[in-house]
C-alpha cells in the first residue's frame, strides 16, 4: 500500500526561493504546490486542501498577514499549519504573524534543514492532533486538560509543580529554532530524569504551553521535587549559550531563566480546569 505524501502549498514570489523550495521537499517526500501571488495563495488553499503553508509575507499584491488573515478566517483552512519565511526581522513583524495566527516565523536567509525540522515538527503536530509536543513528546493540550481534570475530581489530593521557561523569544531570535528546540528537549529531560529519582511512575509531566511545563504530584514530594529542580535547572542556563556569549548574557535581563510555582493543595481550590490554568499563569506572572 502506498503512503498518502503530504501536502505542502509555498506562497513565495521570489522564482529561485520558490524553485529551490519545491525541489527540496519534493526529494523529502512531499507533495508540493507553488504560487506566487497573495489572491492564488488563498485560492490554492481552497482547492489544494494542503497539510501545511510556506509563506512570504512580501508578496506582489496582498501581504503574507492578509493570506493568513484569510487562511484563520474561513472554516475551510482555519486549521493549516502556516510557516512565515521572510526577510522581516523585527520582533514586531514576528509578534503580528503569530498573533494572526501563524505555527512559525523563519526569517531570510534560511537554513534549509531547519525549514525541514520545523516543517516536520508542524505536521507531526497536526497528525497527533495536538496531543503531544513536537520537540518533547510530552502530553499537551486536551491530555493536560484530562489529568486536571481527573486531580480535581479525585478524593485524594494532588499537588502540581509548574516549570516556566523565561525569555526563550529572545534565545530563539538570537540562535535560531533550531538552537531552541535544543533548549526545550534538554530542560524537559532533566525534569524527566529529576522526576525519576523523586517522584512515583504514574506522577505526570506535560505541557500547559511550548514553554511550560506542569508536574502532577503527590503532596508529599512537592517540596523535594522543587528543591531539585530549582537547583539543577539553575546551574544549566548558562550552558546553552555559546562560550563566547555567556558572560555577556550573564549581565542582560532577556537571558534564558527557569520559573516554579506551585499548588500544594489541589482539591478543593478550583472547580473548573480554567480556573486551575488561570491560577498557574497567575503564579507564574
């Protein structure tokens, strides 16, 4: 039987990019499909039915945001994976695509293998249904949701550990997807590993966001697991920056930095899972 390839549509004015890119990931193993033009952009979407979006965002008649605009807008492609591939630098252009909506934001000139990575990690994602991270492998979304709620219905009484990776835009902006991702697998093994010298098999860790991790816990081994952790992830920041850079990123206050919080007393405080989420995000802040 053959596999089904996916889909994969490039909206991309510049011929070379745009040649370069098809070739690439047709050697990969994907179908792909290239426009140059906004309006057939968003027309292709709509006949194509692609698994995933390559987009420019300066593009000859409508802009990238529009596309995509148009993309979350239309029950149709609302759930598309959109990766933007641009020559915009600023933290602002970046911010404006993934506030529309946008999966990533590669800025030009690209590392191709990269692109692959997170081309790859976008479409595992949507296979998964969002059930695991990408990078990590860890529960998120409705997983997490289901173990908190199974803690607030349960007799017994669980605590829950949160782990906030701090400043991680400003890492990524500066090393690139790639070196993030790093960071994030790296951060979620050492949590892995502490867990196993203190915590039960069944205890659970998954994500609430891409940068946050929950610990669902007994009680009893919260203050242990905390102390650990908070000593562990400490030493190890520094590390992920380059020799050259660390002494200076020492100093900056946008440096990579690791955030716990915790509940000790689950059952009872919330009634809802929102309202457990909400009190997490607020412990962070």
């Amino acid at each position: 039987m053959t596999d089904i390839k996916s889909k994969i549509l490039i909206i991309e004015d510049d011929l070379d990019v745009a040649e370069m890119l098809n070739a690439y990931f047709r050697v990969q193993g994907y179908e792909v499909f290239t426009v140059n033009w906004g309006e057939d952009g968003v027309r292709s979407c709509q006949t194509v039915h692609p698994d995933l979006v390559i987009l420019d965002i300066r593009l000859p008649d409508i802009d990238g945001y529009e596309v995509a605009r148009r993309l979350r807008g239309d029950r149709r492609t609302s759930e598309i994976p959109i990766i933007f591939l641009t020559e915009k630098r600023d933290r602002s252009d970046r911010l404006q695509g993934l506030e529309i909506g946008a999966d990533d934001y590669i800025t030009k000139p690209f590392d191709v293998q990269e692109l692959r990575l997170r081309v790859r990690n976008a479409l595992k994602r949507l296979s998964q249904g969002s059930l695991t991270n990408p990078v990590t492998g860890l529960p998120e979304g409705a997983l997490v949701d289901e173990r908190l709620s199974e803690i607030l219905n349960k007799e017994s009484n669980s605590a829950v550990l949160f782990v906030s990776i701090e400043n991680m835009d400003s890492f990524r902006e500066a090393y690139g997807f790639v070196a993030s991702d790093d960071v994030l697998r790296a951060i979620s093994l050492m949590i892995v590993n502490t867990m196993r010298e203190v915590s039960r098999p069944e205890d659970f860790l998954g994500h609430l966001t891409g940068t946050d991790f929950i610990i669902v816990l007994p009680p009893s081994n919260l203050a242990a697991l905390g102390e650990k952790l908070r000593s562990r992830l400490a030493q190890s920041m520094e590390y992920f920056y380059p020799i050259k850079d660390r002494e200076q990123m020492a100093k900056r206050v946008d440096r990579l930095n690791t955030k716990l919080a915790e509940i000790s007393t689950f059952k009872g405080q919330f009634s809802t899972v929102d309202q457990a989420k909400a009190e997490l995000v607020r412990l962070k802040k």
